[in-house]
C-alpha cells in the first residue's frame, strides 16, 4: 500500500525523501478524528431497512458488553481477556500475549461509560477509566456480536515521541492489536492486526531482524499535524521510520523505507 499525500500537504515535501516508497504502512487519511456525542445514541439501521431495524448492537447490549470487557481488564482475567477478543484479533493473539500486555499496564480501578454510537457494523463505547495511572479516556469498537474489535487510548497529554515509539516497540514485539490502539480510528478502519503484522514483515524481508530504537525525532509540527522520526537499527541497516500524528497524538500515517539504506562497512579486524 502506498502512502498517498493530498497535494499541498504540509508535511509533503519532508516525506518525498527517496527512502519513502511502496511499503507505506498506511494511508495519509483527511478526516478529522473521531468525536463521540455527548450522549448515548442507537445503532444505525441500514439503508432501506425497516424502520427501527439495526445492524448492530443496541445500546444496553453494548453497554453489557463494554462492562464485561473491561471486567476482564480489571481482574487481570487473560483467558476471559483473549475470549472476549473477535476472531480477528484472536487470530492475532494468544491468552499467553494478552497476559505479557497486562502485566506492563496500569491496573483498573473503576470506569464510567459514557457515550455508544452505533456504526453499519460496528458499535463504539466511550468509557473514562480510574487507574493506578490515573485517569484515561478510552474508546472500544465492538462487533454485532458484543467482541472487541479495537480499542483507542486518549493519549492526548502525551509527548508524540513516545507515541510513536511505543508504536513501533509494539510492532517489534509482535503485539499487532496493541500497536493497532495507538492509530486513529479511521486509520484502524484501514488497518486490521493481520495487515500491520504483514506489513512488519515485508519490511523485515528488506531490513532484516528488528534490534532497537536508537532514538526519536519530533521533527516538524503544524496545527494539525506532527512528524516523529524514530530511528530504528535492524541487523543489516539502521534507518527512519515516519510517524504521522494529529493534534490528539493519533498516528494517521506511517511510512516505512522501502530502499533503506545499505549496510555500513564493518570496521576491518585488528591485526
């Protein structure tokens, strides 16, 4: 998938650099990020469907399931965690990975939902969450069937480097649905675990085994948007990764090098 910019994107110029090219991650996507209303709202019916017909889940069911899922969270439950997973992202983990991803998060304390906005497939709860952390806006995407499909993190007070670098240490780390949190909505809409691990992978072929990140760059700011270069060392090259994020520190872009560059000469032995 190629990275695609609108034309006079402020950012453009920065990202025609020649590393960049046929392995973007993803999208440079124009949308505003996801807002929520204040308020609970139902399901959407389909277009032409009888009147009050729904696609997806109504309010009190996803709310029931939002309870439920963060239940799990809250018991540090693994098995019922991944159970609770939808197929596709089980596809993706194991109760053995969702085990290692709880014991680096924060513990819950309590949440309050707040609002449910029903999609054609789709149904997002907005919950605010009580942790040993402190407090942390969350957004859950569910499927017809009440499983977790995706899930956002509010990390607006966040600094963008460590965003993107958690980002990218969870794409190493093989924790695709983790790494999947850290993008806008629309962007995830895009992008399902399997095609991040994919694309992982492609590059891999190029670069070889990832080692490190060396370090990280926020390297250009507008109103609306930031770039984050993290320099990351593989075992035949060392080169950047573009980070593309909102005002929200949402990533809305990625661009990984599709011609990075080459090995550096070993230094000759001693003699």
């Amino acid at each position: 998938m190629r990275l695609t910019l609108r034309p006079g994107h402020p950012h453009a110029a920065a990202l025609r650099h020649p590393v960049l090219a046929c392995l973007a991650l993803g999208l440079m996507l124009g949308a505003s990020p996801a807002v929520l209303p204040a308020g609970p709202m139902p399901a959407q019916a389909k277009p032409g469907a009888p009147a009050g017909a729904t696609t997806g889940l109504s309010v009190e069911q996803a709310r029931d399931a939002a309870n439920r899922i963060l239940k799990a969270v809250q018991t540090r439950d693994p098995n019922l965690r991944y159970a609770q997973f939808s197929p596709e992202l089980q596809a993706i983990s194991s109760p053995a990975m969702v085990a290692q991803t709880m014991r680096t998060q924060p513990r819950l304390l309590n949440w309050t939902l707040l609002s449910v906005r029903g999609g054609l497939s789709t149904t997002t709860v907005e919950a605010t969450l009580e942790t040993s952390d402190g407090p942390r806006d969350l957004f859950m995407v569910l499927n017809s069937q009440g499983q977790l499909a995706g899930y956002h993190l509010d990390l607006t007070d966040a600094k963008a480097s460590l965003v993107a670098a958690d980002f990218v240490r969870a794409l190493s780390s093989g924790h695709f649905i983790t790494a999947r949190s850290f993008l806008s909505l629309p962007l995830q809409e895009e992008l399902t675990p399997a095609i991040l691990q994919t694309k992982w992978q492609q590059l891999q072929r190029i670069t070889g085994n990832f080692q490190r990140v060396l370090r990280v760059i926020e390297a250009d700011r507008t109103s609306e948007t930031q770039l984050v270069l993290v320099n990351t060392e593989f075992n035949r090259v060392t080169d950047n990764l573009y980070v593309i994020l909102n005002t929200n520190n949402e990533i809305t872009g990625v661009d990984f090098p599709s011609e990075p560059k080459p090995p550096a000469r070993a230094e000759a032995p001693a003699s």
